[in-house]
C-alpha cells in the first residue's frame, strides 16, 4: 500500500459523504476496540516499598506491663 492509495474503495453504488464518513467512524471504532491492551508489568520484590515499611503494632492485653518486666 503506497501514501497516495485510498484505505477503501466503493465497487458497487453511490455512497454520500455521510456514509462514507458514518463507514470510516464504524471501521475505526472497531479497529481500536480490537488493539490489544497491555497488562502493567510485574513489579519485582526487590523494588516493591511496602515491605520495608513497618507495620503497625498493636499490642495485647497487659503488654504494659510486660515491657517493663526484665528477662
């Protein structure tokens, strides 16, 4: 397909302006429905931040106490 040749061509009948648009909008619309989308990469876990993040702590019953109790 060369820059000067025509993406379509009537064989049969006189298509107006606007059936000739309304066919190019349909062909469009289809062609960029059927474009294959692309899926977001896989992070590795060595770039991945929230595992250096702390997590919060919660702590249970009595832990007050115990944090003051020596070992």
């Amino acid at each position: 397909m060369t820059a000067g040749e025509p993406l379509l061509r009537v064989v049969r009948g006189e298509p107006t302006d606007e059936e000739l648009a309304a066919l190019a909008a349909v062909i469009t619309a289809v062609a960029s429905q059927s474009a294959p989308e692309t899926a977001p990469k896989p992070r590795s876990l060595w770039a991945e931040r929230g595992s250096v993040l702390r997590r919060p702590h919660h702590p249970g019953p009595g832990a007050w106490r115990a944090s003051g109790h020596r070992f």
